[in-house]
C-alpha cells in the first residue's frame, strides 16, 4: 500500500493530482454522504407531509393583564411535548422531526390577528397549557388565512398584488446571549410598565387600506447542546477578564467592567431556561394601484420594533441579507438583478405559505432552490422561553386601550356564587317535602 502512495505521489507533482489520483479513497466517501443526505431529505419531507395542522386566532379580553410572564410559562409547558427521532428506524425509515410551532402576526390592511398553528395531535395539550395561563382569553379555530391567499407568487402578480419587501432575521451575536427581555421593561410604578409587543402592533396597524403585513415566527423545541455552548462561553468570558496579581505574585481580584458582568449574568440566566430553533420572517404585499407605505416602511419599522431589544452588551436582530428580496445590480453577481429580485420574492412567499424551518444541513435548501436564487441562506437561532415570550405574546389592557385588534369585550367565566338554582315555589316545595311532621 504505502509503494502504490509512493507511486502516486510521483506520477502527480500538484496538490490536484494527487487527490484526482486517489479518487477511489474519497469518491465513495462522498457518494454515501450525499446518498444519505438525499434519503433523509425525502424521508423528512414524507414524514412532514402528512402531519396534520390547526389554526387557532387568539381573541384576548380587553382588561387583560396577564403579562408576556404567562407566555413564558405557556412556552415552557409546551416545550415539554417536544419529540425526536429515538432510534435508527424513526430516523431513517420514518423520517420523524422535531414538530414546530407557528406564532402569527397579520395585518390586512391594519385589522391585526393573532394566529398560533400547531399539529392538530397536541391541540389538546396546547389550550389546556394556555388556559392554565390564560384563563379570560379565549383560542377559536378558524380556516388557515393563507389558503384565501393565492397559492404561487405567479399567482400573486396575476391578482393585482405584489410583494414590496420580504425579509428572514438572524441574531447579531451568539445565540447564548440574549435579547433585552419583558423583565427589562418593568418598573416599581405601574404607569411606568410598558407592554413591549405594543411597537410591533402599533406597526402592523399603520398600513395603507389594500396592504397585507405578515409575520411569522417559527419556533421548533430545541435540546440543551446550545445551553452546554453557552455554559463555554461564560467559561471562555471569564477566563478572558483581567486578573490582578498580588504583589507576591498571587492571584488577586479579578477586574471586570460592569458591562461584562452583566453580559455573564444575563447568558448564565438565558442558558437556564429551555430554548427554540427559531426562523423569523416577515414580509409586506401590495395591490396594485392603492397607496402603500413604502419600501423604507417595510424594511426597517419591523426590525426597528423588534430591535427595542437589542443592547450594546447584549444581543439584537439582523438582516440575514441573503434572503431579504432587496436586490440590486451593485450586489454581487450583478447581473438580472429584477429576475434574481423576482426570484427570491417566489422563493420567501413559498416559504412563508408553507411555514418552512430548516432542516440540518443544506441539501434541501438547495433542492427548493432556484436557477436565479440559489438558497443556502436559511438559517435558525435559539431563543429562550422568556426572550420568545417577550416578542409574542397576547397583549395587556396596556395595549387594548386602543382599537389595534379583534378582542373579547367580556371575559368568559363560571356563574357568580350564590346564584340561585330554583325558583321560590320550587323551594317552598322541597321544604314542605322534607319537612317533618308534627309529633
């Protein structure tokens, strides 16, 4: 074996000829990986086909006062229903995935809903956890919005309407560290608390009459590998902080500036609660002719809502840039930038009809793909319970003040006590029944 390397090594002078000369080493290498990437990726599809889904919109009470505390709680609970392939069989032969939920804001035209899709096997499991917390608020089935929506974005354009600017969110930072949170948002004087979902409604209500503002976020129960990185990096932060030595050469006190202590405390306290792989997008549709409010609007008021918490020592929300529909001839590779838009535009209102979230690994991104809009770019972060609650959640009597979107006008709830039961002949009767006689 080592003569016939030798004899490689000589007939190929370069790098090059040599890994073409041992091809039989690695080719079959490469053709299992690919093979098995492939089966996974229709397996997967297989197993995702025929999940079932339900569509509830959530109608809150307008004196509600649970805050995003409650969601966080929801969010626990639910995470606990978390499944994953057990064995090689679910795996490979049954293609099972972690099932996702979907948490929908949408606006037509500034009549905001709320919407939460789940696989119709835990709808049980999800009302009862969100009456635990939510017992005034009430979750109605509906038919799923997106089926009154045309179904390709050929489609879209024959109808009169266009997609203005779509995009999909990343974090800035790792995903460990965290976003500001609603606890950042309290105070000691209640008329100092804020509700923060209140910025991103407020958003989805200024749209122009004929505009269709949609958000989605997709949230998969994640396992604890992206706890056991964070817990690394707090290690590594520390490890990093300035050290003081004694003048006898001992360890001193360790210097760390405010900043980084708080940085430390937040992802120790972010790492200890369970997590979310989470695609978050959104996009903003126009019908031709009627009065919009623009690209700019589109762009940046989402990201500028959701970016209330985001902190200079802290995480924030950015841009993944290579889906955003945004295209010009400057941007690399220059060429058909109005086809390559046209493209990714198809390409985000697919994704969004069918509430895509990545798989592991790239081969299905790059089996959607098309020849002008080659997709490597979607991608999932980790939130934590409390940072998805703080983003979605069902807003308080802070918010409802205001005519923003569909509420209950009464809470729903049990009768009063003492409410009597019969009437006063029928009482009379029962007593006389059971009155005893005279001895």
């Amino acid at each position: 074996m080592l003569e016939r390397f030798a004899e490689l090594f000589a007939r190929y002078d370069d790098a090059a000829g040599v890994i073409l000369g041992v091809w039989w080493l690695w080719a079959p290498f490469l053709l299992w990986k690919g093979a098995k990437a492939s089966w996974l990726n229709y397996i997967r599809e297989h197993f995702k086909s025929n999940l079932k889904w339900t569509v509830l919109e959530l109608i809150v009470p307008r004196d509600l006062e649970m805050g995003p505390r409650a969601m966080e709680l929801f969010l626990t609970n639910i995470h606990a229903q978390r499944n994953a392939p057990g064995s090689w069989k679910e795996k490979y032969f049954d293609g099972e995935v972690t099932k996702w939920y979907t948490f929908e804001l949408v606006s037509f035209g500034g009549d905001v809903h709320f919407y939460l899709r789940f696989p119709s096997d835990q709808r049980h499991a999800i009302e009862a956890n969100f009456y635990a917390q939510y017992p005034a608020a009430q979750l109605v089935e509906v038919q799923d919005y997106i089926t009154q929506l045309p179904v390709t974005f050929l489609d879209l354009l024959r109808e009169g309407k266009n997609i203005l600017f779509g995009t999909e969110l990343v974090l800035a930072k790792d995903d460990a560290i965290p976003l500001r949170t609603f606890e950042d948002f309290v105070s000691d004087k209640d008329f100092e608390n804020l509700d923060p979902v209140s910025a991103l409604l407020e958003v989805f209500r200024k749209i122009e009459v004929g505009d269709t503002m949609l958000l989605q976020i997709m949230a998969r129960p994640a396992d604890d590998a992206w706890q056991k990185e964070g817990a690394l990096l707090v290690q590594k932060m520390k490890k990093d902080t300035i050290i003081i030595k004694n003048d006898d050469g001992t360890e001193g006190r360790t210097v760390r500036t405010p900043g980084e202590t708080d940085t430390i405390e937040s992802i120790e306290s972010n790492i200890s609660k369970p997590g979310y792989e989470v695609t978050i997008r959104y996009l903003l549709m126009e019908t031709k002719g009627a009065k919009t409010v623009g690209t700019g609007f589109a762009q940046r008021s989402v990201i500028g809502a959701l970016n209330q918490y985001a902190s200079s020592i802290l995480n924030g929300f950015k841009h993944n840039f290579k889906s955003w529909t945004r295209v010009n001839w400057v941007y690399w590779p220059h060429l058909f930038p109005k086809r390559r838009g046209d493209a990714r535009k198809a390409r985000i209102w697919k994704y969004y009809r069918e509430r895509m979230i990545p798989d592991e690994g790239n081969l299905g991104n790059l089996i959607q793909s098309s020849p002008l809009s080659w997709d490597f770019s979607r991608k999932t972060f980790i939130l934590s319970v409390e940072e998805l609650a703080t983003i979605y959640h069902p807003p308080t009597v802070a918010v409802l003040s205001s005519p923003i979107l569909r509420r209950a006008e009464s809470k729903t709830m049990g009768a009063p006590a003492g409410l009597p039961i019969f009437s006063a002949d029928d009482e009379k009767e029962i007593l006389a029944r059971f009155q005893k006689p005279k001895s």
